[in-house]
C-alpha cells in the first residue's frame, strides 16, 4: 500500500460489562496487522471521552474490541460516534461488540444484531458465504473453528451481506435455526459497518485465517478493499 493510502484507526476497547482476556492480544494482533501491511497505523484506549466528534475525524476507521455493558457510552458519546459514521466512515465490531448498548437500538443496527447468549465453547465448522466478497476473499469454503457461538436477538441476513455462518446441526446450544449468520458487513447511514462474532480466544488473535478475515474487514470498512 502507498505510504499516500495510509490511514489511522482507533481501537477502543472499553468494558462497562463482561470483560474478556482476550483483549491485550486483540490489541497486539491489529497493531502487528497495520506494521505488516504497512497500510494502517493504530491508536488504542479504553477511554470513552476520546469518541468526540473532533477526536474521531482523524481516523478512517474505529474498531469496538470486546465492547460490553450498558454504560458503554453516554449520550453525547453515542452522537458522537452517529455523526460519524454519517459523514462516511467505518465501523468493525469484534465479538462481544455486540453486546454492548443492548437497550440503544442504532448500535444495534450499527453492528447488526444484538448478542443474547451463547453455549460453553465448543468446537463447530465455519461456513463461508458471499465468496466473492473482499473480506472473504482467499478464504476456503469453511474450516473448524472453537469458539463461543454467539446467539443473536434478530437475524439480520435480511439487511447485512452475511459472511460467515454456522451449521447449528454440528454443536450444541444454537437457538436461530437453520440460518445462523456469525460475520457480516453493510453500508449503513453513510457508512461502512463490519462485525465479526469470532475471537473470544488469544489463540484467534493468532490465527491466520481469523487475521486475514480482521484485516480485509478493516480495509473494507476504511474504503481500501
């Protein structure tokens, strides 16, 4: 990538609920993404009040790392970070993103679906859809992966370009049915929106498949695919 492509990001990874271990390598694994595609350089803070409108501007893209809770963001946080994506710029949303805001229903369309529950974490078989899509693209057509399996309140397949699903047939503890998308991506208010419910585990953060998935989602959403 041109040094004149580069951009900046903002990964934010507050907790105002379940706190996850995985964050630390979450952090390392995007940073080491950005200095190896050379493509992105990466800002990190669990600080709320850093989501201003004039804060924001200068990255392309922020990225909610493990997000939870209520009290994620307060009001004024919260239009803060509407106004952004507004003006035309990303959003990636990692796992337990989307439990955060549960009673804010634009987060929930911002991200796609809110989080409800998930069985103990076991081992099930990804299944790629939307093959020709950027952030897929490489991808094989599905591969193993142990996870926690992420229940959803809606399905969102009718409003997102799903990515990922699961074949609940192959686990225990599903309860969407035969159609349980797990990653996917839309052009939402402006903006671009892209969430996966992978990566509870470190062990994802070294996955090259799961890193591939994280880094075209990126650029995806920063306009760069």
């Amino acid at each position: 990538m041109a040094n004149s492509d580069k951009f900046k990001i903002l990964v934010f990874s507050k907790t105002a609920g379940y706190r996850h271990e995985s964050i630390p390598a979450g952090i390392r694994a995007i940073q080491g993404l950005g200095e190896k595609t050379g493509g992105f350089n990466v800002d990190a803070s669990e600080d709320a009040a850093l989501i201003t409108a004039t804060n924001l501007a200068q990255y392309a893209v922020v990225v909610f790392l493990q997000t939870s809770g209520d009290d994620l963001l307060n009001e004024q946080q919260l239009a803060s970070l509407q106004s952004y994506v507004r003006s035309g710029n990303g959003f990636v949303g990692v796992h337990c993103a989307a439990a955060g805001l549960p009673n804010t229903p634009w987060y929930g369309e911002l991200v796609g679906a809110h989080f409800t529950d998930h069985p103990k974490p076991q081992h099930g078989k990804l299944n790629v859809e939307n093959k020709g899509h950027s952030i897929v693209s490489g991808l094989p057509e599905e591969w193993p992966w142990f996870d926690e399996w992420y229940n959803f309140a809606s399905n969102p397949r009718q409003k997102v370009n799903v990515l990922l699903s699961v074949n609940e047939k192959e686990y225990e503890g599903g309860t969407m049915g035969e159609d349980h998308p797990l990653a996917w991506c839309r052009e939402f208010e402006g903006g671009r929106s892209f969430y996966t419910s992978l990566g509870h585990f470190d062990e994802a953060y070294d996955d090259a498949m799961f890193l591939a998935l994280l880094l075209n989602g990126i650029l995806w959403a920063a306009g760069k695919a």
